[in-house]
C-alpha cells in the first residue's frame, strides 16, 4: 500500500478508498490542538488516523486514544500508527460515539479533538459509500452527539478542539456552551487575504469561564497562489 507523508521526515500516512482521505482541514486542526497542554488525549472519528498521528509525533509524552464506526478506518489507523512506530501511544477503536459511555470512562482525558461530519442528515453531496457517508454528513453521529460524548470524556478544565465549516459556526459554538464547553478561541481558515474563511478552528474548555480569544486568520496562500510562511511551517517545508 503506498503511504503519503505529512511532511518530510514526519508521519507516513496510507489511504484507502473508503476511508474518508486526508486534507488540509485534518492537518490544521492538528497543528491547532498541538499548542493544547495534553498527556491523554482522544480523537472523535479518527478516520485514517492523521490527526492522532500527527498529535502523538509532535508530543512525545501524548497516548491518543482513536475511535470510528467504521471498522476500515480503525483497521487504517491501527496500521498507520504501527507503520509510525506509534502503536504503544496510539489505540485505535471500533465503536459509535454515541455510546461512549459504554466505551470509555468519564473525564479520562485532558484533550478531545474532532473533525466531525460538516453536513446536517440530507445535506451535502451525495457519498460513494457508507463510509463516506458517514464521515461526511451526519446519519449517524450529529453534532450534539460529539459534545455530548466531548463533554462526558474530558475531565474538569480539559479542552475539546474541531474544525467547522463558518456557516455552522453559531451552531457550534451555541451547542458547545450547552454541553457545558465554553469556546475560548477561534481562528478562521482562509485561502487568500481576501477570500472568505472556508474552515473555523476553535478551541473549548469543559467548566470555563465565557471569555472567547479571535486570533488573526490563518492564510494558507499568497497573492501568487504559492504557500504562505506559516503554512510552510505547518507542512514543515
């Protein structure tokens, strides 16, 4: 199976066709929730892995613990992590968030990081197969169901992080301080200085204090189309 790496000298990452492929909004997120604090953290469908991997590379003392419905794409991470020489530091499982309970103990962690399902049920374009049309919409895990999983895993004080699509952002944030995660910072994802955000990063806390941090956007292209400096950085260029 080839594999793709993060970045040159980072982690190597194999695909698959029904597992929902990497994208810059998993990398970002990543590098979003590496300057969280964290010992023990769990990736809320983890897909192929990427984010777990690329947290568990950068922190040297972080066990990531990644869960997914979808049996291909914990049999993917549990390879990817393996290939890494990560296996001891990242668990892959099989299972539906929404019985987290059942699954996993309360405030076990200190990080929760998601890149959930961006469409509502119905909403979106049409995916190839289950898999896909699981990590894209939410049939089977809403928005609600995260948080709540979020909220009931994090200990008192821990953070939960996602990236969002703008246009749900008021959802988002109105759904995590009803789940009792106050948003604490925000930064928006844009292609060029002038374009619209395409993506949201935002961090919350479990317990915080109201209290939100907009930090200046993330460009990831110049005027000429080439890559900005702090996405250089982010890809390690």
């Amino acid at each position: 199976m080839p594999f793709d790496e993060l970045w040159q000298g980072g982690p190597r990452i194999a695909q698959a066709e029904n597992v929902f492929r990497l994208g810059s909004d998993s990398v970002l997120l990543a590098f979003f929730a590496s300057q969280i604090r964290a010992r023990k953290a769990l990736d809320l469908g983890c897909g192929s892995g990427v984010i777990a991997l690329s947290l568990a590379f950068q922190n040297k003392n972080l066990h990531v613990d990644a869960i997914d419905i979808s049996e291909a794409a914990v049999e993917l991470t549990a390879e990817n992590a393996a290939v890494n020489g990560l296996s001891e530091r990242i668990n892959a499982i099989c299972g539906d968030i929404r019985l987290h309970r059942e699954l996993l103990s309360a405030g076990r962690y200190d990080l929760v990081v998601t890149n959930p399902p961006y469409f509502a049920a119905s909403r979106g374009k049409t995916a190839s197969s289950r898999e896909m049309a699981l990590a894209r919409g939410e049939c089977a895990c809403g928005l609600s169901d995260i948080l709540e999983a979020a909220a009931y895993l994090l200990r008192w004080g821990g953070s939960f992080a996602a990236v969002y699509r703008p246009e749900r952002l008021s959802e988002l944030l109105c759904k995590m301080t009803a789940a009792g995660i106050e948003p604490k910072r925000l930064r928006m994802v844009q292609y060029k200085a002038y374009s619209a955000p395409n993506m949201v990063l935002v961090e919350g806390r479990r317990g915080g204090r109201t209290g939100l941090k907009l930090e200046p956007p993330l460009i990831m292209a110049g005027e000429d189309g080439s890559d900005t400096e702090e996405i250089k950085r982010i890809y390690r260029r």
